[in-house]
C-alpha cells in the first residue's frame, strides 16, 4: 500500500483549518438567525421573506464569480444555511395574530399532523385544546368557548365527526385538514352557522417548519371572520393557495391518487417480479435511485392512510382505467416494433410539456447532485 505523502498531509491539516472556521462561521450566522427570531416574533413579521433571499443570493452570487468561487457553490450552502434558520426561527415562537381569541380545539390533535398544528399554535401564544377519540364524552366542556375547531382526522372518518360536533359557539371558526375539500367542506358548512373554511396542508407531518410550504384554502363562509387564521398561517411562513373544493379535488386525483397508486403497481411490480433490491442498488443510475426512494417511501408509511387517500378521490379509478388503456397501447406500439409512433407520441408529449420540461430537467438535476452528494461507496 502507498504511503499518505508528506505534502498531502500538510494540505488536509490547512483544510482542516479552513473546514473549522467554516464551523465557526456558521456557528456565528446560527446566533444571528437566533436574535432574528427573537425580533421577529416580537414584531409579528414572517419568517420566510423571499424577497430578501434573492437579493442576497444574487449579491452571494456575484461575489463568489469575482472570488473565482462557483456561484451555484455559494448559494447551495446559504440556501442550506436558511433551511436551519427557518427550524431556528420557529422555536423562537411567534407572535398571537389574534390575542383576543379563546382555546384552539384540535379535533385529533393527538395524530401526527394534528401534533404538528398543536405545537404550532401553541408557539403562537394560543390555549390549545386537544379532542381525542377518548375524549368524546368531555366534548361539550373542550369545546366551550373555542375559537377554532380544527378537525384532522382520518380521512374516512372526517364527515361523520364533523356531524358529531354539537354546541360550537356561534363565531367560532370550524375547518378541516383532510386531503379532499368537497365533502368536509360541504359537512362543515351544515354542521355549523359561523366561519368556516377548508385547508389541505400539502405537506406530512415530518417537516421541520412551514416555511415555504403550501396550504390549500377553501373557502365556505365569512371570510372576513377566519383571516386571522391565515395570517398566522402566513406568519409561520406557509403559502397559502387559495381554490373551490371542486378544483382542489380534481387536481389531488393526479397529486395524490395517481400519483401513490402508480408507486403501489410499481412497488408491487418489484415484489412480484421478486426483484433483488439490494443489486438494483447497486447498478442504479442516480434517477433510478431517487425513483426507488420515491417509491421505496411508500411503503414505510400506513396502508390505511394511503388506501383511504385513492378512494376518497373522485373518479381516481376510471382515470386508473384510462391510465391502463394508455399503459396497453404504447406497449402494443412497441410490440408492432413501430418506432416512428413511439418517437412521434413522445414529441407530442414534450410539446405538451413546453417550456415545463426544460425547467424540470434543470430541477432534477439539482435533486440529483444533492442525492449524489450523499452517495458513500466502498
Ligand atoms: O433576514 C431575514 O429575515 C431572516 O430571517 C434570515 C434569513 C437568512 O437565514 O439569511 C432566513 C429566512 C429569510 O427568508 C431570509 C433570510
């Protein structure tokens, strides 16, 4: 075996200089980010201002090409940077949009998106109170005085406890987080008199903050009642979307339904086809592997979950059946060895796609290189 030469040593002990004041560096810009949150929660001002991200970025950007850095280095470590300073901000609280409001009940608030709700509102200053399955007996008494009732259960289970929910004060806030709109929506607005509105996070319940995260908003009644709550929303660093209930559950049957059954068949697929994961590993070209943890990631989660998310999606399943017949055609395409069909159908696809499949290309090139990063092989 060679020796370490002497040369190369003494250039590691200098890296590992420049690596320890990076360290400190960054040590440095966490505390700033620190007192950030503190003065932003004082002053009620969000924590994700994307304008100041890209005038800082873009000045990053310019000093790093005159320092003979590459720019994409820079802005990969500071957007790295701010990820940490949105988790950092968020433990700093924030500050109570409404300080006049009463308890916030979470109506299953003891699962894992309604934990999340919980902790959020709770470091905004508000009484929260949580409803549990076990809790139905004590419902009238959790529920007095609530200025929100958040429902964020099951989806299977959504409309019949809104139906359960009795005696809400009159200007009390009622919505939902179920991953469909049209139905709780439709529940929540007989159920109750006053302000109502539906939300979809789409996101889990695993992130770290809700900077840059999308809520859906649909809304039922009196919009003017429950904007508070958005701005709290807001002011934790959500994007709020607004859309009817109808538009939002057409879109979810490709978001979500197609998107999860198709990982199903295919993870199906690996299995009965008793594929050797550990080989495809392996061999696998860096968006083989992101494929495989896209799909791979399914099936370390709850099947109930999933299996009520496809079938609470309107027509999810005759678009599964149009998806089949498609699926069939391109292969018979193939099988009659038609090349020019197959390279014809696939033009038409990419001028479907447009300009949207150069910006894709782009995005995943990223993702990869971020993956690849990750990558240790012996
Ligand atoms: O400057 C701010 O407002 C910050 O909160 C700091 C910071 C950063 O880490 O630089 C973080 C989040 C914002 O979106 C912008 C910048």
């Amino acid at each position: 075996m060679n020796e370490t030469p002497e040369a190369l040593l003494r250039l590691r002990d200098k890296i590992d200089d420049v690596d320890q004041q990076l360290l400190k560096l960054l040590a440095e810009r966490l505390q700033l980010v620190a007192e950030v949150g503190e003065v932003k929660s004082e002053h009620g001002l969000p924590i994700y201002v994307p304008s100041r991200e890209a005038a800082m970025l873009a000045k990053r950007r310019q000093e790093a090409e005159a320092l003979g850095v590459p720019a994409d280095l820079i802005e990969d470590i500071l957007r790295r940077a701010m990820r940490e300073s949105y988790s950092s901000e968020k433990d700093t609280g924030f500050k109570t949009v409404n300080p006049a409001a009463g308890p916030i009940v979470v109506v299953g608030g003891n699962g894992q998106l309604g934990r999340l709700f919980v902790q959020m509102f709770e470091l905004s200053g508000y009484e929260v109170k949580v409803l549990g399955s076990k809790d139905w007996d004590n419902a009238s008494q959790i529920l007095q005085g609530a200025s929100v009732v958040m429902v964020t259960v099951p989806i299977a289970k959504t409309v019949g406890i809104i139906e359960q929910l009795e005696a809400l004060p009159d200007d009390c806030i009622l919505c939902d987080l179920t991953s469909t709109k049209t139905e709780p929506l439709k529940a929540m607005l007989a159920a109750h008199s006053g302000p109502v509105v539906g939300l979809h996070p789409m996101f889990g319940p695993d992130i770290s903050s809700f900077a840059k995260q999308v809520i859906v908003v649909c809304d039922g009644r009196n919009t003017e009642k429950y904007q508070w709550l958005l701005d709290q929303f807001a002011l934790w660093g959500a994007k709020l979307k607004q859309a009817s209930a109808e538009s939002h559950d057409e879109a979810m049957r490709l978001v979500q339904a197609m998107r999860h059954f198709s990982s199903f068949v295919y993870g199906l697929h690996l299995k009965s086809e008793d594929a050797d994961i550990e080989q495809l590993l392996a061999f696998s070209s860096p968006i083989y592997r992101l494929e495989l943890a896209m799909v791979g990631r399914l099936f370390a989660q709850d099947p109930a979950l999933y299996a009520d998310i496809i079938l609470s999606s309107p027509d999810a399943l005759t678009m599964f059946r149009r998806y089949i017949e498609r699926f069939a055609e391109a292969v018979t395409c193939l099988e009659n060895h038609d090349r020019e069909g197959f390279i014809r159908q696939f033009s038409d696809v990419a001028d479907w796609f447009g300009q949207y499949a150069q910006q894709f290309m782009g995005e995943s090139k990223q993702m990869l290189l971020v993956a690849h990063d990750r990558r240790h092989i012996d």
